[in-house]
C-alpha cells in the first residue's frame, strides 16, 4: 500500500483507517448501529473508545 499524509507521520507512530464517516449515513450515529454495520459489512468487530 502507499500511505500519503497532510502531516509529518514519525516512526513508530500509529496510523488507523477509518472504515466509515459517522456523518455519511444516518444509522451510523448510535453504537450499536456502528458496530452492527461493520460487522455486516466489513465481518468487524470495533472495539475502539467511541464504539465500546
């Protein structure tokens, strides 16, 4: 893969993709929902600070 950034990423340095943007789409705005999507869609289970 070939990662370009806006910013300076220094080594060692965590880079997360993010599977979805909370204002694209209306289900996405409750956890649950969230978590059902990914699931459903990505077979994901999101154990990030937001959705946990």
């Amino acid at each position: 893969y070939t990662v370009r950034s806006v910013k300076e990423i220094k080594p060692g340095e965590e880079i997360t993709i993010s599977y979805m943007s909370p204002l694209q789409r209306e289900d996405f705005h409750s956890r649950e929902s969230r978590r059902r999507v990914l699931k459903e869609e990505f077979d994901f289970l999101c154990e990030c600070t937001i959705c946990t």
